[in-house]
C-alpha cells in the first residue's frame, strides 16, 4: 500500500508540481518587436492571452501548449466576429544566444518578433 501511495505521490509532482506549460507562457510573455518595428505586448493570465498593438487589444484564448515544439495555440475572435487560431512559436538562433517568436496568423501570414524587453 505504501508503495502505491509513494507512486501516486510521485506521478502528481510530476504532472502538477512542474509547470512547463505556464513557463512557456511566462517566457513568451513580455514585449516583442514586429518586423515593421512596430511593438507588441504580450501578457498571459490564466487561460487567456492579451495582445496590445499600439491602440488595438486582443484578447485570446489559450489553446493547446506542445511544450515539446514550444507553440501555443490561440483562439481569438477578431473584430470583424471571425473565430480565428493563431500559433506563437518560441524559436532560438543556433547558438541559443538569442529567443525570437514566430507569430503565425490564422490567414498564414507570419512575422518574426524580436524581444525588447519584460513587460
């Protein structure tokens, strides 16, 4: 009995003690640099996602977390009443110097963000 208990012990740290999946949120949390060198801000909290652009704000749901590939999916209804599936990818440079996002649209289009700073 003690035995089972020590493994179901075990099993809990390692599926709830860990958080991976809110560390990728933390790290892709903060603000980020456009191609265009426009900025975007991008705060977590809890199962949402804000996105701030100059003036325009969106609020995402948060999807699936493949902490393995370090994507997340979001949900997002736009302005216009479209539902809408974005993915922001975490991405590294060879020498795992510099952190870059690829945020990929729900259209296709992509933009690499460079990080500025934490929010």
């Amino acid at each position: 009995m003690r035995i089972i208990i020590v493994m179901l012990l075990t099993l809990f740290c390692i599926t709830g003690c860990s958080k991976p999946s809110s560390d990728l949120l933390s790290e892709i949390s903060g603000v980020w640099r456009f191609s265009n060198n426009s900025l975007l801000t991008i705060k977590h909290n809890n199962d949402f996602i804000y996105l701030t652009s100059g003036e325009n704000a969106i609020k995402a749901k948060v999807g699936t977390i493949d902490t393995k590939n370090k994507t997340v999916m979001l949900r997002v209804i736009l302005p216009d009443g479209i539902d809408a599936i974005w993915t922001i990818k975490q991405m590294s440079t060879a020498d795992n110097r510099t952190v870059y996002l690829v945020l990929t649209l729900h259209d296709g289009k992509t933009d690499v963000l460079q990080f500025v700073r934490k929010a």
